[in-house]
C-alpha cells in the first residue's frame, strides 16, 4: 500500500517535520514504522481529507 499526494504536499510535509523528501516519500510508500513515518502518514491523511472536502459537486 502507498499513500498518493501531490508532490507540493511532500515538500511541505518535509520542511514541517525537518526531514527530507525522500524520507517523506519512504514513509509514505510504508518502508518504514518508524514514530516519524507513522506521523508523516497521519498528516498526509489529514492534507487529503482537507483536499476531498474543497472538492465541490
């Protein structure tokens, strides 16, 4: 399983955690369990859920 966000989302993800992209990416990508990864995807879900919700029908 891999959780799919915009790359600008990473980047932001990134500087608030003050870790890289790449370790972003291998969180969400579930290579690692780490406390931090565990936390990146928590706020990925979040930046996602906040996306759907400005999506108008």
């Amino acid at each position: 399983m891999k959780i799919r966000i915009a790359p600008e989302f990473k980047t932001q993800m990134a500087k608030e955690f003050k870790t890289s992209k790449q370790n972003v990416k291998t969180a969400l990508d579930y290579y690692n369990n780490s406390e931090l990864a565990k936390k990146v995807r928590a706020r990925a879900k979040e930046l996602l859920l906040t996306e759907a919700n400005n999506v108008t029908v």
